[in-house]
C-alpha cells in the first residue's frame, strides 16, 4: 500500500493506493484543530529529540481550564481499478 499526503492550508489530501484501489480523502480542519496538532507535533518532536530545546506552550482555546474545542470533516471516495482481461 502507497500512502501520499498533501496539505494545502486548513485542506489535507491523503490518497491511498492499494490492490485495484485508489481511496481519496480530504479532511477540512477548523483553525483549533490546527492549532492544537501543530502544537503537539512540536511537543512530541522537537522537545523529545532535544534536551534543550524551549519549552512548547500547547494550545487551549477553553477559558479557565485546559483542552480544545475544534471540528474536522472528511470526505472519502474510493476508485475501483477493473482486473486486465
């Protein structure tokens, strides 16, 4: 299986290629879900890999507490490859 992953924006295009299938999704994110994903993917690789690396705020969108509030959406189609004659 190939996976290939576009981002273009809030926009993410994954296509998977598979055994006579090709699977299309595009996933539209809000602007928390993007902000909390960016700020755990620096949490996770950058303050893991250096021992002094800066501390990473991770992101919050909720009044006096922790946590996020976001919304995502994806649509998903699947193209059937016919087997040659």
């Amino acid at each position: 299986m190939v996976k290939i992953i576009i981002y273009i924006l809030s926009l993410t295009l994954i296509i998977f290629i598979s055994e006579g299938n090709i699977i299309f999704e595009l996933w539209s994110i809000s602007e928390s879900y993007y902000n909390i994903y960016k700020s755990m993917y620096k949490y996770h690789y950058i303050n893991h890999d250096y021992m002094y690396a800066e501390p990473v705020q991770i992101y919050s969108n909720v009044n006096n507490g922790l946590g996020v509030i976001s919304a995502s959406t994806v649509f998903r189609d699947t193209i059937r490859i016919p087997n040659k004659l």
